[in-house]
C-alpha cells in the first residue's frame, strides 16, 4: 500500500466566479426562505406584528456578503483567502521614488516658457 500525501481538496478561489454564483445563490435561497417565514409567522401571531428577526438578519448578511465579493472580484483587493484574513506569508515591500533634480520634475505651476 502507497501512502502520500492526502490529496488537496479544491477551493473555492476569493476571485472566482464560482464564489459570485455560490453567493447569488444562497441570497436568493435565504430570500426565498425569508419569505415563507415570515408569511408562516403573520398567520401563526395572527397579525401581532412578530416578524423572524433571524431572517431579515441573515438576508442582510448574505446581500453584504455578494456586494463584498462582486467588488472584491472588480477592484482585486485581495487576490487570496490568507490575505483577506490576514495569514499572507509574504509582506508588502515600499519602495522609494528614485531621486531627481529640481529642474528635472515638472509641475504644472513650475513650467518655464521660452521667450518668443
């Protein structure tokens, strides 16, 4: 028997359309959810006025949850799950400008004109 190493299970990529679909979909399952919730709880309270809470929380949760990835996948904020939480294993690196004399940087208060 060969023993090595465990195969990787496939994950979902932080850019990835997959994680835009998974998410549509869920929002649109905890919608729908919602919905029937809530008409079960107004014929249930008779019309008390109780609402499941939970829900309304948990729609709000998986509509940031979209917005949050459809931006993250336009702007590339994060390019990766470890960077977004933060376990990055390379660190950003600055560097300078390089040097240039006076004259040589333009600025649009600073441009000389040649006499005619």
């Amino acid at each position: 028997m060969v023993t090595g190493p465990a195969p990787a299970r496939p994950a979902v990529p932080l850019l990835g359309l997959p994680l835009l679909v998974l998410l549509a979909a869920l929002a649109v399952g905890v919608l729908v959810t919602t919905f029937f919730l809530w008409v079960a709880a107004t014929r249930a309270a008779m019309g008390a006025g109780r609402d499941p809470p939970e829900a309304v929380g948990a729609c709000q949760l998986t509509a940031v949850l979209l917005v949050a990835a459809a931006l993250n996948k336009y702007g590339y904020f994060y390019s990766s799950w470890s960077e977004l939480l933060g376990r990055s294993s390379h660190s950003a690196q600055i560097t300078a400008a390089p040097k240039t004399t006076r004259s040589a940087a333009v600025w649009p208060c600073q441009l000389e004109v040649a006499p005619p």
